[in-house]
C-alpha cells in the first residue's frame, strides 16, 4: 500500500523554466492538497481540490497552477519558475467528511537557479 | 486569517515529559491538530481535538482550550526517536469544503541522553 507518491522526488531548474510535480493516492481519498515548506515557516497551502475536477485557492497560490482529473492524480505546475521557488513541496490527501487527518507524501525538494 | 504561535525549540531528557504549547488567532476555527516531522521526512498526524478537553494516544496527549485559543501536546517517556519537529495545525470553517489546515511554524524536539 503506496499511500502519497510524489514525483520526482529532488528536481533543479533554471529561472524561466517551467515543470510538474505528480501527486498520486492510493486510498480513493475525495481531497488532495499541495504545500510547500521553507525553512522556519511550516507548511503552507498553495492549493487544493475536494473532489475530481475541482481546485481551490489556498494561502500562496501565485506562480502556480494545479490540476486534478483523475480522483487518485494532483498535479502541481509552475509556468515560469523563479528563485523564491526553491522549497520542498508536500502533497497530502484525506478523506472529505469531519475532520480527516490529512496524509502526506515524502516530499519534492526543488531548487531553482 | 490564522495565526499560530509555538516554541521554536524545546530540549529534554529521555524518560521525561514535554509539553509543547500552542496558542492561534483565528477568524474560524473548528479544531487543533498536531503533526510530527523528522528530518528530511514527511509530517504524520498525531492528534486532534475539535472540542475542549485532553485526548490520549498512547504516550502522546493533546489538550484544547476554545475559550483560551490555546493548546498543547504533552509527550510522556520520552525516547530518543521523539526527536523530531512538532507542528500544530488549525482546522478552518469547512464550509465549501476542503478540511484546510494553517500550520504553526513548528517546534524542534531535541531528546538528550
């Protein structure tokens, strides 16, 4: 039982590239999350989706953008990456009734040059 | 909005207790969970409390006071595995659903010998 894979799990790019992160559940979980962690900051939510085919803003959604067409698949894309990208980025995916606690994949650590 | 507010570093000794408080400003809350990190690691949930009160998980405790936006989770014998990064983590107004937590910016245990 995989839970949350992330892929890739390490990724560097240049400034301007673009590129997406793939978020997969296996335990048919109605929403999905992606967050990125800095340093001395926690997680913070950049977006979101309670069911297959709809995403939500969260608390840092500039520079990207998500999509979610399978129940099991959240991807996460940055159009132009820029330095203030660099961050490890978490999925997590929960159940949608009460609260759920949420399950967190092993992580994607990015830079970006 | 959410704000939350813990120790940023709490050391102790195996075999003692540790409580690591914390307290929110929040413009809608529906309860406080608490996640574990280790390092280079995906958070886990530990405990979550939607109402007043203490509840246990083994050697981990979480308590919530509503009225006093406060709470904390006590670990008691400690042992050198408990190293690791504690975030708490506000459950917002469901309502357009989502499940959504604002995370604390965390607090790094350190269990000594």
């Amino acid at each position: 039982n995989a839970g949350v894979t992330q892929t890739p799990k390490f990724r560097v790019l240049k400034t301007g590239q673009s590129m997406t992160l793939l978020c997969a559940q296996d335990m048919n979980h109605e929403y999905m999350y992606w967050y990125r962690q800095d340093p001395g900051m926690g997680l913070r939510l950049i977006h979101y989706s309670v069911g297959e085919g709809t995403t939500a803003k969260g608390e840092v959604p500039d520079g990207y953008n998500v999509s979610r067409l399978k129940k099991q698949n959240f991807l996460l894309g940055l159009e132009s990456a820029a330095p203030s990208q660099t961050s490890v980025y978490f999925c997590a995916s929960s159940r949608g009734q009460g609260h759920q606690p949420q399950h967190f994949g092993d992580g994607t650590r990015l830079s970006i040059l | 909005g959410q704000s939350l507010e813990q120790p940023s570093e709490v050391t102790a000794v195996e075999g003692a207790i540790v409580q690591i408080n914390c307290t929110y400003q929040t413009s809608g809350f529906y309860g406080l969970s608490w996640y574990q990190q280790h390092d280079g690691g995906a958070p886990t949930f530990l405990s979550y409390n939607g109402l007043d009160g203490l509840e246990e998980t083994g050697r981990f405790s979480s308590f919530l006071s509503r009225s006093d936006s406060y709470g904390y989770l006590l670990l008691q014998e400690l042992q050198m595995k408990d190293s690791a990064s504690y975030f708490c983590a506000v459950r917002e107004n469901p309502t357009g659903g989502g499940n959504k937590l604002t995370f604390g910016t965390g607090t790094q245990l350190k269990v000594e010998l």
